[in-house]
C-alpha cells in the first residue's frame, strides 16, 4: 500500500508546475516559478534546463529574467537521492519596441 502512495505522489509530481509567485505584498507583477523533476544527474538537469527556457518564454510571451535557480534533491530512507527537482524563478521584462 505505501509503495502505492509513493507511486501516485510521484506521478502527481512529474508535470511542471508552474505558479506566479507573490512578493508577498502584491507588488511583483511577472515573477513566476517554474518547477519539474529529474533523476539527478548533469546531462538530465542541461534537458531540463533547455525545456524550462521553452517553457519561461511560453509563460512571458517575451523575454525573460532567471532570478534563482535551485535544485533541491529528494533523499530516500537510506539516504539516497532518488531524483531532484530544479526550481526556476523568473521575471518577465515585457514587450520589447519593435
């Protein structure tokens, strides 16, 4: 049953989530977070970065700021990292002047 739980709480994971992300008073109007998972290693974090640059400009419909970029790993029972996930904060700079 708990192998079940855990399976369901990772495929629920596996979509990008991306949310806007409130300065805490309102006033930061196109800053999101965007966030997925990999399974740890360099060359898996290089894809994902290149689809999260797909998916910032998607949500910014221009160019766009990485303010911070974290990747925070999940550690099993043994200690052991079983995947990460990297966390993107971006501001989106608006419309550029044709």
């Amino acid at each position: 049953m708990k192998g079940v739980l855990a399976l369901l709480v990772l495929l629920a994971g596996c979509g990008s989530i991306i949310a806007p992300k409130s300065g805490g008073n309102g006033d930061s109007p196109g800053v999101y977070t965007i966030t997925n998972l990999y399974d740890g290693s360099q060359a898996s974090k290089e894809r994902l970065a290149e689809w999260m640059d797909i998916e910032a400009q998607k949500v910014c419909h221009s160019p766009y700021s990485l303010i911070s970029e974290e990747s925070v790993p999940t550690i099993n029972r043994l200690g052991e990292a079983i995947f990460s996930r990297l966390v993107w904060k971006i501001r989106c700079r608006g419309q550029t002047s044709e």
